[in-house]
C-alpha cells in the first residue's frame, strides 16, 4: 500500500470516522439478556412492502449474488471461504419477506431459531451492525405480516436491539448509519417500554441530523448511486408504513423528502424501468422503481410529482445529473462529483460518462457492479475504462483503490446548458487528470438532436495517449463497416450508425456487462484513440 496515495484518502475524512473506528475495534458492547419486552399494540395495518427475491432453496440452502451454498453447521455462518457479502446477505433474512414466503413459513420458523442458537451474543458476521439492522427490520417485518414470533427469537431480537445501539456505524456514516437509525426506530416502535422508546429516538435524532445532508435538495442520496438511493427510499417508505402502523408522529420533512427521492430514482431509471450504472449500481438488490411507486401508492404518498417528463432536459442540479429524452431516446449524463468527500466507498471513476437508451432499449451502458472486495476485478469495475468516457495514459480520472477507497477524485466544473429549438446542448470538464505530468484537463460536450447525439471529447495538456470508450449492452449487435463507421443493431431491429473523426484508430474490442452481483455477460466496447486532442463520436438513429 502506498503511504502517500494512503494520506491523500484520509485527508478527507471526518474527525468522527477516525476515533469511531477505534472505538469499534476497542470495545465490545455488553448487553443484558434477561429482561424480556413485550410487544406495542398496533393501530394500522402494516402496508404490504415490495417483495424480495426468493433466496431460501431448501430448508438449509441459499442462494445470494448468483451462486449457492448449503448450511450444512454452525460454522457455515461465518465460513471464511465464502463471499463476505454472501454471508452478510445470509444473515439479513430477506426470505422472509420474500415472494411467496408463506409457502416456506415452517422453513423460517426452524432457520429464525436456528440462527438464535448457533449465533451467540457478539460473534461473527451476523453480530456486525449492517447485516444486524438488515435482520432486526426484517423479523419485524415478518411479523406484521402476520406471523408469531417464538419467544426466544422476540428475546433475541430484544437483545439485538440493544447490542445495535451501542455498535452504530459512526465510523462509515452515510447509507450504514441511515440503515442502524431505522432498524433502532423499527425495535422501538415494535416493543413497549423505556428502553424500546430510548431506541426509537436515538434512530429519530440520527434521522434528523443525516436526512437534511444525505438527502440532497433534488431528492438524489449523496453517495450517487442509484441502487443505493432506491434501497434508501424503501427505508423512507417502511419508515413511514411502520410510524403509522404505531400511530407515531412522522416528522414533518420525511414525506416530502419521500416524493423528491421517488422523482430522482425515475429519473435515474431507464425506459426498461431499472437503474441506470452510475457507481456501485446492479440490479436484484434494491426495488424496482415501478415496485416503490406502487408501494408508495398504497401508503398514499402522491406519485404525481415523480412522474419525468418524457420529452425535453431535466437537471438534478444538486446530485450532478442530467436526463434529456425524446420519444425515442434517453440519454442519462454524469456531470456529478464522485460522491461525498469523506464517504466515496460506493465511488466509480466514471465522471462524464453517460448512458444512452433507444426504443426503450439499452444502447449505452456503463458496466456495472459484479463484486465487493479488493480483487483485481473490482478494481477494474470501477476503474474509468469499465465506463462511457475517456481515459488518459492508462490512468482513472479518480484515484480508486482498495475495495471502496479513493485518494485524489476528479471535481466536475464549467457546466454550460443551452438550449435552441430542438436542440440541446451540455458541456463539462472535470480535473482528474490535472494531477499527471501533462494537466491534463477533459472536456466533454453532448449535441443532442431529434435523431442523432454528437459528442465532443476535447483533453488540453499533454499526455501520451487516450481513449474514448463506449460499452454496448449485451443484446446489442455490433460491426464495423468501414474504418470509422459502426453499425449497432438492437434486439427489435432499430439501427444505430456511429461515425469517429480525429481518431487515430477506432475498433471493438471485447468487454463484460454486470447487470448483478455474480453475474459477467459478454459485451462489446468501441474504443476510439485519440489521434490529437479531440475526438467527435456522431450517433445516427
């Protein structure tokens, strides 16, 4: 590990996220186990939640991020030759709550009192505060759906109750600490007494400081990735399903917050109706947008005001992204900071890139999220030649590193929109590569017309080489007619034609695709090298 790329990712850190990864590394939380609470009465029914994938197979085999595994012992809970993430996704319980689920109820009744047993007080991935909130909301959930609880798993979730509000995760904050706040609200909402009430206000005052930050003023989650900001807008809706379940006050700010963030994810979405790849993003892991409009609905929170408009420019001024659409095509820029300056964990180095949908099809596409960890492949995941923009001697335009680091982040600047009859156009230049020997700056300007899209990639400084890169989804069917001049056939026949000026050398070359977690799909990749300092790509529909 380099000090000096090390120094250049600390410097930007909260105070609170240095000496709170030292309180978690030093202290261990003891919890009392002998008081048993009961539960709340409940005024309302609990409003059914968007369902989730059906992971239990069998009584004791899972299945999470595309592979499967059998839950042979107790150790298999914490088995270090598995996935990190598969594991922690073992402990959420999201079957429970999953499509179905009544047909696997005796299912869940043996593996909620199984996990009691071989999970004690404190130990292992299921005692980690993300996948212990994940769990907490989920047992409740369960069980205002209508299912009774034993009394060693309400115990339990008791317990966990209490062990999470000394374990927050104030040393990573952002979408982690949201996910702590609701699952203490859901804990003090669901059993009565002091100590449950002293649960639900801690999450209430977390919420009440994070919300007005994390939430920017477009309804964009500031991390930048949609998967995460719809998987925090479901959070907003089971909050305020769970409230009113409890005939609880609901703060005055979360229903409004609720209809920006439901505008922002259709506007993130493409006409496929899923997210579109900025950063971590995959699809299987948080709701669909139609699914969260629909639950939205049924709480009677007004859909109306997330409803994009189909043709014209929008702007998401605060989060740094712009959506133009025809009736035919939508083109989704990335004109955004990589994320918060101390919270860049979910970041890509993908500033200026874009992605690009014709006939409701996926045309353009950013490559998407496969894996967590340090490996090689998650590196390159997120490094700048997996995305829709351009890199330069060989380098990412922000210094990602590690499994979620970054050191120097490229900064996004002289955004100019105008606009003339039919016409659009959006520039911007982004810094990253200011740090090579060449300062090397990129410029990049959208023309979008009715039936075609110019972009201009224009670098000033010097530098060795560069390249623009443009990924096709996998369904996309792709050849070169002639030098400089691509022909791309989507799945129902529509034509795109793609011509280059100013490179020295345009041609295919093969890529992969990650629509999920587990999951690489062959794809193609134009890569345009710059022959001087500028290179136009012309696309034709």
């Amino acid at each position: 590990m380099s000090v000096v790329r090390l120094l250049r990712t600390l410097r930007y850190l909260k105070p609170v996220q240095f000496y709170g990864r030292v309180l978690f590394r030093l202290s261990t939380p003891k919890v009392t186990q002998d008081r048993y609470l009961v539960r709340r009465k409940i005024y309302e029914p609990w409003v059914t939640s968007p369902a989730k994938r059906v992971s239990l197979l069998s009584r004791n085999s899972f299945s999470f991020l595309n592979q499967r595994h059998e839950l042979k012992s107790s150790e298999d809970w914490n088995r270090k030759e598995w996935e990190k993430l598969w594991l922690y996704n073992l402990h959420y319980f999201d079957d429970l709550n999953s499509e179905k689920a009544e047909t696997r109820r005796s299912w869940h009744f043996d593996l909620l009192e199984r996990w009691v047993a071989e999970n004690p007080v404190g130990h292992g991935n299921g005692w980690e505060p993300y996948p212990l909130s994940m769990r907490i909301v989920n047992w409740i959930k369960w069980a205002l759906a209508g299912n009774q609880l034993p009394e060693g798993v309400l115990q339990s979730l008791a317990i966990q109750a209490r062990y999470l509000r000394k374990r927050l995760e104030i040393h990573l904050l952002g979408n982690h600490l949201l996910a702590n706040a609701k699952a203490l609200i859901f804990a003090g909402s669901f059993f009565e007494g002091e100590e449950a009430e002293a649960w639900g206000q801690k999450g209430l005052k977390i919420l009440s400081r994070e919300l007005p930050e994390q939430i920017l003023k477009d309804g964009g989650h500031f991390e930048r990735s949609p998967m995460y900001h719809a998987i925090i807008l479901e959070d907003m809706l089971d909050l305020l399903n769970i409230s009113r379940a409890y005939g609880r006050t609901v703060p005055d700010n979360w229903i409004d917050i609720t209809e920006k963030m439901l505008f922002w994810m259709h506007g993130l979405s493409q006409p496929d109706g899923d997210i579109s790849f900025f950063n971590d993003a995959a699809f299987g892991i948080a709701s669909r947008a139609v699914e969260l409009s629909t639950y939205a609905a049924r709480l009677n929170i007004s859909v109306n005001r997330s409803l994009i408009p189909t043709t014209g420019l929008v702007q998401f001024k605060p989060s740094g992204y712009l959506r133009w659409a025809t009736k035919d095509v939508v083109v989704i820029m990335d004109v955004a900071p990589i994320g918060p300056d101390y919270l860049p964990g979910h970041a890509h180095a993908d500033t200026l890139s874009f992605e690009l949908s014709l006939s409701g099809q996926r045309l353009f596409v950013n490559s998407g999220t496969s894996c967590y960890g340090v490996s090689k492949e998650r590196l390159r995941q997120r490094s700048t030649q997996a995305h829709n923009t351009v890199e330069v001697d060989d380098e990412n335009s922000s210094e990602v590193w590690g499994g979620f680091r970054v050191a120097r982040r490229a900064r996004p600047g002289n955004l100019d929109i105008c606009r003339a009859g039919d016409e659009t156009i959006v520039g911007c230049a982004h810094n990253g590569y200011c740090r090579l020997p060449g300062r090397v700056t990129h410029h990049r300007r959208w023309n979008c017309k009715m039936n075609e899209m110019i972009l201009t990639d224009t670098l000033t400084g010097e530098f060795n080489q560069a390249k623009a890169r443009m990924h096709f989804h996998p369904d996309v069917k792709v050849h070169k007619k002639e030098e400089n001049h691509f022909i791309a056939a989507l799945a129902d026949g529509k034509i795109a034609e793609i011509f280059i000026f100013g490179a020295d050398s345009s041609f295919l070359e093969e890529s992969t695709w990650h629509p999920e977690f587990g999951l690489s799909i062959s794809n193609k990749c134009l890569v345009s090298q710059f022959s001087s300092h500028e290179v136009v790509t012309k696309i034709n529909w």
